[in-house]
C-alpha cells in the first residue's frame, strides 16, 4: 500500500469561493489524512477577496490558493471528488483512481449583495455550513480508517 495520502477534490463551478472554503475547511479538518486541493470546471481565475476574509477569521490561511481548471487533476489519482454547486456536478467527468464522489450544494456567496459587510455575513453564513459538513464528513473518514486499521490488526 501507498505511504501517499489519498486526493480530495473540491470541486465547483468557478474555483473562486466555495470550492476554496471547503479546500481550507477539509484541509484544517482532515489534512493529516489527506491531500485537499480544490478547482473548478470554469475557473474564474482568482480567489474571492471575502472568502479569504471569512476563512481568515477562523485562523485559516487561504490567500495563497489559486483558481485551477479541473482538467489540472486529470493526469492524477483522485480517491474521493466532492462538488458544492450543481453546475459542477453536473460537468464533473470521473477521474482516474476515483472511488468515491459526494455532492453537496452551497449558495454561490458570490452572488450576494449589499454592503461589504452585508456581503461578508453571507461569505460567513456559507462558510459555517461548510464548516460543519466537511467537518463531519473528516470525522466519519476517520473513523472509518481507525476502523479499517483494527481490523487489519
């Protein structure tokens, strides 16, 4: 067996807010088990500002990511794909190596309006709904391998 973590994709439409939220979040949450990247079928080509003042809030660095097309992971092993807008579910091809996929819509907190900070409490509502799923779903990845491990033993 590989002693190289399995990749998950974070996967949205375009690669600008909730795929990145979820890259940070899924990363915080289970990146000792797991190599997290995140792209997008028609990537905007930049990372929203506010997503990176919501996740900065939290104690989570994600200034240095960048918006990718998902044909990057292509040429890769991907165990596990996870899409959070319906577009990119819908365009999501299957990789190679993938054995498992998980859709999970999140309002697009791009399109809010408003003021900065009316805007910004929308960033934040939809980061903590991804909070708490991806951590849920990293909990349940751990236990399932803690699981597979006693067994093995």
């Amino acid at each position: 067996m590989s002693n190289e973590k399995p990749t998950i994709l974070v996967l949205c439409t375009g690669n600008s807010c909730r795929s990145h939220l979820g890259e940070g979040l899924l990363r915080a949450a289970a990146g000792d088990l797991f190599n997290v990247v995140s792209a997008g079928s028609k990537p905007a080509g930049y990372v929203h500002p506010l997503a990176i003042v919501a996740m900065k809030e939290i104690g989570i660095d994600i200034s240095g990511h960048r918006s990718k097309h998902m044909k990057e992971f292509m040429e890769q092993t991907v165990e596990t794909v996870i899409t959070v807008c319906g577009n990119a579910d819908q365009d999501c091809p299957i990789f190679p190596g993938q054995l498992n996929r998980h859709h999970w819509p999140f309002y697009d907190p791009a399109h809010a309006t408003g003021t900065d900070e009316e805007k910004l409490a929308v960033f934040r509502q939809v980061r903590n709904e991804i909070r708490r799923v991806f951590t849920a779903y990293a909990e349940g990845r751990r236990d399932q391998l803690k699981l597979a491990a006693k067994a093995g033993a």
